[in-house]
C-alpha cells in the first residue's frame, strides 16, 4: 500500500510518501516540502498547496492519506492559517476521492517514537531508523509528514476493522 502523509501548514506543507507491504517493511518512496511565500496573499499561497498537492497525488497515486490534526496553539494567527492549509489539503484529498486520516501529534508522537512528547530530533531519527534512510529527513515538517504516515500504517488495520463492523462506529 501506498501512504501520503501530510504535515499542514501555509509557508511549509511537509509531505513524504511511503511504500508498505502487510508486515513491518516500510520502503521510503519520496519526501519533501511545499513552500508558500509570506510575500502572496493567503489566497494565492493556499491555491499554490493545492496545486503542488494535486500534482503529488497524480504523479503518485497513493492509495490512502493521512494528516497531522491541529492541536491548539497559544498563537491564533498560526492557528488559523494551519487550518486553512489543513482545509486545503483535506479537499484535495477528497477530490481525488481518497479518505482523509487525522493524528494528532501526541499520537503520531507515540506510535513512531513510544512516547508522545518526543522531541523533533528523536522523530527524525526514529522515522530513520524505521525507513532505513542514510540521513535524517530534513527539514521538520518532512520528516513530520514520513512520522504521520508511519503513524497512519501502524492504525490501519484497527481502521479496516471499525470498518468492517458497523457496530463499533
């Protein structure tokens, strides 16, 4: 199966794409960042993640997406333009009709690292470690994104069966 993973934001949306097979062997396929100007307006910035995301899922055609959730933070104005990345990426998901998974940090944090509160340097170097990359992926926001994909392979399984049994939604 072929995951996307996302880490939202309006100057750097982090993505990495990551190639799994039923068992633990995870092959890293692609990473990277999509940069926005400060100097565009918003609108301009958002219309530029949508393209440049449109774009990855073409070439790719990953067969399920997952994306860090917001988690409140004490800067609005951050917080609302993460929002509006998120928004952004989740339509486009959806209109390439893929389902859209939501992680918070604390649980990304938890399944790549064994501990929610892991710092940016340990979720790199775990994210390498279970990718067998050479280097660290730099910067953050892509190795945030390998991290929520890791994240979303490891639920999966618990997603099929809440699926499969409408009793437990």
């Amino acid at each position: 199966m072929l995951v996307l993973g996302i880490d939202p934001g309006i100057a750097i949306t982090g993505y990495g794409l990551i190639q799994s097979d039923r068992g633990a062997n995870h092959q890293c396929i692609t990473y990277g960042t999509i940069t926005t100007s400060s100097d565009e307006p918003d609108a301009e910035r958002l219309k530029v993640l949508y393209g440049q995301l449109s774009a990855i899922l073409q070439d790719y055609q990953p067969e399920s997406c997952a994306i860090e959730k917001l988690f409140f933070q004490k800067n609005v104005k951050t917080a609302i333009s993460v929002g509006q990345a998120r928004g952004v990426a989740m339509l486009t998901l959806a209109n390439a009709g893929l389902g859209v998974y939501e992680y918070t940090p604390n649980v990304i944090k938890q399944t790549v690292c064994g501990y929610g509160s892991a710092g940016k340097r340990q979720v790199q170097r775990m994210v390498q470690t279970i990718l067998n990359l050479e280097e660290l992926p730099r910067p953050d926001d892509a190795a945030d994104a390998l991290a929520v994909a890791i994240c979303h392979i490891h639920h999966r399984p618990f997603h099929n069966l809440q699926q499969n049994n409408p009793t437990q939604r």
